[in-house]
C-alpha cells in the first residue's frame, strides 16, 4: 500500500464519520408509526404476489439437470416392464424391418431368440428397443442411433444392470436383471449385427 492510498483511506473514514442526532432514531420512529397501515385485504394481496413471485422466479432459475443416457434407458426399460414377460418368438423379418426403420444397423447374423420388437422415442430420436430371451431371464436392447457415447458406460440400479457401448452410428444398451450374463449376448449382438456408418 502506498502512503497516497492510505492517506486516501484516512480521508475517505474520516468523511463517513458524520455525526446523527441523539434523537434521530426517536424520530425515524415516529414517521414510521405515522404511515398509514394498510388493510388485512391488502397484506394477503401483498403475500399472495410476493408467494407467486418466488414460484415463478424458482421455477425460471431452477431447471432439473437433464438425465443421463443410462437413467434414460433405465427409464425406458421400467416404462415397458410389460415387454419383460413376453415368450412369443418376433418373426425375424420384422426384426430386421424395424432396424431398417432407424437406419445404421442390419440384422445379418444369430442374434439369440427376439420375443419384443418396436420403435420407440429415445433420447435424441427414434430407436429400436428388443427384448432377448437370456439365459436367467429378458434381456433388454435398445439400439440408439444418435445417442452417442463417448466410451463404455455401466448402468446399474440395483435390480437392473448392463452397459451402454458406442458402435458406428450412435450406441447399444444391453441390460438385464442382477446377475442376467449379459457378455454373451453382447457378444452375438456385436457379431450378428452389421454397422454403417
């Protein structure tokens, strides 16, 4: 600090000390009691506008954080539990019409046994979700054609787990029940599916 800012600083307090009036408060006081008070109907008026207001300004400034694809797609796999207990056979030519529909991807090998087939909305568009009989149970896929990824992600939720892989045109989520083998299935759907970038 040089000797010009601290005679400034002195300067500046010694010009803030100014001296009030003893009876300053007592005053201030008065004129407030003195202000007309306003009626019981204008106060509740007054609190329902100040109430709407924090609403509204809460619900501008507090925007839920945009879910992650995992939670999406376990979202997704809770959204159709339905399609978990299905055991007839999908016939392979609509398979294969449905994957046709979202583009990127054709049925060209064995896959294992597809008892749901359909599009569904996804994240960032149209998608094919499958469920595969697995060896202890369903095995959910969805095929997500501009959900991209950047690596492998885990999904897990305590009752469902499984992964989300990149592949050429956007990405592919296997999940199955605890305990469900799901490296096998990856492994036919990877080896059975041709990609097209």
């Amino acid at each position: 600090m040089t000797q010009h800012d601290s005679e400034f600083e002195t300067a500046l307090a010694a010009a803030l000390r100014v001296p009030t009036p003893p009876e300053l408060a007592a005053r201030v006081l008065t004129q407030c009691e003195a202000l007309p008070r306003r009626s019981g109907m204008s106060q509740h008026w007054a609190l329902a506008a100040s109430v709407l207001l924090g609403v509204v300004l809460s619900l501008w400034f507090v925007q839920p954080a945009p879910q992650s694809l995992g939670g999406s797609v376990l979202q997704h796999v809770y959204h159709e539990i339905s399609a978990l207990q299905r055991t007839q056979t999908v016939p392979l030519a609509q398979a294969k019409r449905l994957l046709a529909q979202v583009g990127g991807v054709r049925l060209v090998g064995e896959v294992g046994t597809i008892v749901y087939a359909r599009l569904c909305p996804m994240r960032e568009g149209m998608g094919v979700h499958w469920v595969l009989q697995g060896e202890r149970g369903a095995v959910t896929v969805f095929f997500m054609p501009k959900d991209e990824v950047s690596g492998r992600q885990v999904v897990t939720d305590g009752r469902f787990e499984g992964v989300i892989v990149p592949v050429a045109r956007g990405s592919l989520a296997i999940v199955g029940e605890v305990g469900e083998p799901l490296a096998a299935v990856e492994s036919r759907l990877l080896n059975g599916l041709q990609w097209q970038s």
